[in-house]
C-alpha cells in the first residue's frame, strides 16, 4: 500500500526513523543516565530514585546476576512485580547484562506461572513477596534455580519502607505465608552486588531484550521475541511522534502495569529516552488513593485504557485536579469509547488520542496526532518506518477504503514466538507482513479504524482473554460435559466472558464452576456470566459455533 498516511504526519515527525542510532536498550538507558543524571527517572509512594541512583542501582543488581549468580548472557530473568521501584532496578539490569527479560503478571494463577516458567526457560525470578506462594507451589517443577524476594517498600526511605513493609505484612495482612528458603532479599542482593563491576556486554540488535506473553490466536500462551531491534525501533518511533508535542520536563503517570506490553513501551521507555519522570501507581484499583496521588503532580503525560478513564472521569475529586500541565493523554490496550473521550475532553481540556497496538508489534503500530481537536474513533496513522497492507482472507491486498484484515511490516515486529515456528507461521506472510487478526480500514488520508475483529479473543479492561483458555479450565470442573466461551459487551470493561455449559451432573452451581475457575484463571479472564444449556450449536462435524452462541445472545458478531 502507498503510504499516503505521510501526508497526514503532524509538522516534525519524519517517515522513517533509523534504529542504528542505538544497537540496544541499554545503550539508551546509559545515555539517559548520563544526561539527565539529577532528575528524578521513577518516583512511586512519593519515593523518587535520580537517573544517576537508576543507574548505581541496576549495576548493582546486574552485577549480581553476572558475579555472584554467575548468569551467563542470554539467559532468562522473570520479574513479578507490580509497579513499584524495584521493577525498573531489575529489569534495565537484567538488559544492561545482556539477559532476556521474562514479564509475569503477578496475578497468575500456578498453572499459568508454571506454564510460563517453563516455556521461556527461566533460571531466575524476582517477585514480590505478596505473590511467592504462588511461585512456592510450582517452583519445583521448574527450570528456576535462583530467587529474589523483594518486599514493597524496599527502596523507600527509612523508616516509611519499614512502615510500608509492617502495614502490608501484619495489618492488612496481604502477604501470604510462603517457604523459599534459599531465596536472596532484593536489598540483600543489591549490596552484593555493589562488590563487584557490572561487566561490559556486547549486546547487539538482534538479541532478545524480552520474552513478552501473548495468547496469540490458540489461547496458548507463547512468548514474542521482541529484540533489542524491535523495542529500540518502537521506542524511536514513538519518541518521533510525540516530540513535536512534548514541551520542557515531563511527569508520566503510569498506572497501567509495566510488565504489559503498553506501559512497559509507551511509559517506562519513551519517555527514559526524553529524561521524563514516571509517577508508578502501585494499585491503580483504588481509585481514590490514584486520585489523591494525582493530585501532587503537574503532570503531563497521562496513558490508561477506557476502563482507567471511566473510573477516574466517575470519582468527584477528579475534575479538581490541575491540568494545566497536560499535553498528552494517550488511550491504548482497548478501544477508547467515544462517550469517556467525550467526558475527558469536558473536564480536562485536552483531547485522549488512541493508538493501536500490539504485543508482536512492541507494541505502536499507530497513534492519532496529539493535536487533533476532537475524538474520532480511528486508531490514527502507521508511525515513522511502518508498512500496512489491508488484505482479504486470501492474502490480497484490497482497494483503499475496504475492509481487511491489518497486516503490519517494520522494525518493531517480533522476530517471531518462542520455539513455536508453527504457530510464527500462521501469523507471518511470506513477504514479512504480520498478520494482526484485526479487521480495519484506511481512508485516503491514511487514518486507520478497527471495523472489526476476525480472531475469538476477547479484551478485558486491554487484556487479552483467549477462549480456549478459559474453556479448557471450565471443562476441567467436575460435572461439566463440554462448554464455550464468549466475549460480550460491558460498560466498565469493555467485554467481560460469558460461559455457556453443558453439564453432565444437575446439581452443579454457577458458584461452583466460579470457584473452580478462580483457582486456576487469573481474575479478568474468569467468566462474569455463565448458562447451563442442554445442547451447543455445532457444525456437522461437531465443532462448537461460537458465533451461532454470539448470534443467539443479540450481540454483534466479530
């Protein structure tokens, strides 16, 4: 396709971008280290670490991995960690010393820790301690071999961490028991590895900076390969974007989790690249603390998915914040619905710009201009450097202003799925285009729109749910004889998942199966509706019509 989206581009922003520039990730983060030494890089619980301490204290902590670890480059590294500051410490570390990061979402069930574990091949992980029970049940069974335990308020200033520490263990009591006993406390290996230099590591393009987990199109969750190439392309792309727009120091508030794919890119990265400051929101769920939180900055970068907005456009205390430093609140993970774009605008004074994105892509494959007056529902233009092409089923591309499948080719699409080539094959064309599984358009000004979704996943609050996930547990529950899973249209979150059931034992509850689901699914993918039927539609060969399911409940069909 003609990249006629070019001449759209917003005064500044260039049609390509050149990832030479830097051959890794670390490259950048040493650099902004060096130039913006003073200024605070992460701030969480009114705690700011300086670029010059981020960088004493991930050279700390990689010299750890390399010298007392004894890690060796390419290895694997999880990180289970909400936001707070031990996550950007571990995790630019871990890149520093020329290790794959491997993000877990600390709300995973065993099953799903277990899986990931063992799919990327993890020898070390660093988790909070509220979630090392989880890694207590499963840790046995996997390839792990060291762990760091981190508490909440480790990095904090005394004695506030000692506070934090008290309240969360012995008040709230939100530490589950757990046994590690040849675990390393995070501060514990801090110091040790303040003994020792942080070796020089020749980290070059083409290595894998993470092993990101996605449910791609089975449910099965594979990990992307997302190069030093890739993200460093991304992190380009996006900074040439947004410069134009992005005026003297910049606080971003960073509520979204880092360890998904959105924050970790558009948040955490970027904006190390522009010296900006990120206020990390441990618990974005409280939304009063989240508001009280907010009202001690002048920020002016603000990202979230629709869920996020709604929530914080429906608490009273909200529209007296101060926003007169606000330039840019970018929506992402999720559509942006037109009437919380609408509410945003009224009460903030700025408009929230959507972008698209995904998690094979590092994540931008397109944002909105940061200027445009008013939401419009696109997704916006292809970003510096990036192809499209609108294909048919067949693999043809289609007239301007047909719907198609989004295909994507550039610097910024993963190298492919870890071990799994079928599954790379399937998404990847022969002429390098990714194929996203998202329906859309391009009109002649090169402004894409989501018309559609071909793929069966489902999106929570921005994260995806695969169905064959969720029905592979549901159909593990004693007196279940075959299910589906569908997702259908909320207000809050966009989509929650709805189960319907067929069970081969009549005393079997709703309860029950949600119990059953809560053991094994971490709490967006497990169902908010579930109905017993006698029978499922079905092809002639037995296959579950989920779209006949859809059809029947009077909900639009993707």
């Amino acid at each position: 396709m003609e990249k006629l989206w070019l001449q759209s581009y917003p005064a500044g922003v260039p049609a390509e971008i050149d990832p030479s520039e830097f051959m890794s990730i670390g490259e950048v983060f040493e650099r902004s280290c060096r130039e913006f030494a003073d200024r605070d890089a992460f701030v969480c619980m009114g705690k700011g670490i300086s670029y010059a301490e981020l960088d004493r204290l991930s050279a700390d902590f990689a010299a750890y991995l390399q010298s007392v670890l004894g890690l060796v480059p390419g290895s694997r590294v999880a990180i289970m960690m909400p936001n707070v500051l031990q996550y950007p410490v571990a995790m630019f570390a871990a890149l520093r010393a020329g290790y794959t990061v491997v993000n877990c979402n600390p709300l995973y069930t065993p099953r799903e820790l277990e899986h990931q574990l063992n799919d990327s091949g993890a020898e070390v992980i660093v988790v909070l301690e509220n979630f090392a029970s989880t890694l207590q049940r499963v840790i046995a069974r996997t390839q792990v071999r060291r762990v760091v335990v981190t508490a909440l308020g480790d990095l904090l200033s005394v004695p506030k961490g000692w506070l934090v520490n008290l309240v969360v263990r012995h008040v709230k009591k939100i530490v589950p028991a757990f046994d590690l006993p040849d675990a390393v406390r995070f501060n514990d290996a801090l110091k040790l590895g303040s003994d020792h230099a942080l070796n020089p590591v020749n980290v070059v393009h083409d290595d894998i900076a993470f092993l990101q987990y996605t449910g791609g199109t089975t449910g099965v969750a594979k990990g992307a390969m997302l190069t030093h190439r890739n993200v460093v392309s991304n992190m380009m792309q996006a900074d040439a974007w947004i410069h134009p727009f992005a005026h003297g120091p910049q606080i971003v508030i960073t509520a979204l989790p880092l360890y998904h794919i959105f924050a970790l890119t558009a948040n955490c990265l970027v904006f190390l690249k522009l010296g900006a400051t990120n206020v990390l929101i441990t618990n974005p769920r409280d939304i009063p603390g989240f508001v009280r939180e907010l009202s001690k900055y002048r920020f002016t970068i603000i990202t979230g998915v629709n869920t996020l907005f709604n929530a914080l456009l429906n608490h009273p205390d909200f529209a007296k914040l101060d926003f007169s430093g606000l330039q840019v609140s970018l929506g992402g993970g999720m559509a942006v619905q037109h009437a919380v774009a609408d509410r945003w605008k009224s009460i903030t004074g700025r408009t929230l710009i959507e972008a698209y994105g995904l998690t094979e892509t590092s994540p931008a494959v397109c944002i909105n201009r940061p200027d445009q007056e008013d939401f419009t529902g696109s997704i916006g233009l292809p970003v510096p450097s990036t192809e499209i092409s609108i294909r048919n089923d067949e693999g043809m591309e289609l007239p301007l202003g047909e719907a198609g499948e989004l295909c994507v080719r550039g610097p910024q699409v993963m190298k492919g799925y870890y071990r799994r080539p079928d599954e790379t094959f399937r998404v990847m064309s022969d002429d390098g285009y990714l194929r996203t599984g998202d329906i859309a358009t391009v009109d002649e000004k090169g402004f894409v729109r989501i018309v559609d979704r071909k793929k069966d996943m489902i999106l929570v609050s921005g994260f995806n749910v695969y169905p064959n996930e969720v029905e592979d547990v549901v159909a593990s529950c004693p007196g279940v004889l075959e299910c589906c899973a569908i997702g259908i249209p909320d207000e809050h979150s966009g989509e929650i998942v709805k189960v319907f059931i067929v069970s081969r034992d009549p005393s079997l509850t709703v309860d029950m199966v949600i119990a059953h689901c809560r053991t094994l699914l971490t709490p967006y993918k497990i169902p908010r509706q579930i109905e017993f039927r006698t029978e499922l539609p079905k092809t002639n060969v037995g296959k579950i019509l989920r779209r006949a399911l859809k059809e029947e409940a009077g909900f639009a069909v993707r």
